[in-house]
C-alpha cells in the first residue's frame, strides 16, 4: 500500500515539473516574441 502511495507522490512531482516547465518555455516565446515586435517596429522608425 505504501509503495503505491510512494508511486503516486513521484507521478504527481513529475507532472508539476512538466507542467512547469511547458509554462516557463511558453513564458519564454512570448519575450522573445516581444522584442522580435519592437526590433521590426525600430527597423520601419515607427518608434
């Protein structure tokens, strides 16, 4: 019974530090998107 309560903790950690890390990289695309945007806005002198 313990083993399987020790399983279920494991599965549960692995599936927080996945979840975690799509959001940090999604995190990620969105500033380098943001700086992609103002790079181009700085290129045409909208700015």
């Amino acid at each position: 019974m313990i083993l399987y309560i020790v399983i279920a903790v494991i599965i549960l950690i692995l599936i927080y530090f996945l979840v975690t890390y799509n959001d940090l990289i999604k995190k990620n695309n969105l500033v380098k998107e943001a700086f992609s945007t103002m790079d181009i806005y700085l290129k045409k002198g909208g700015i």
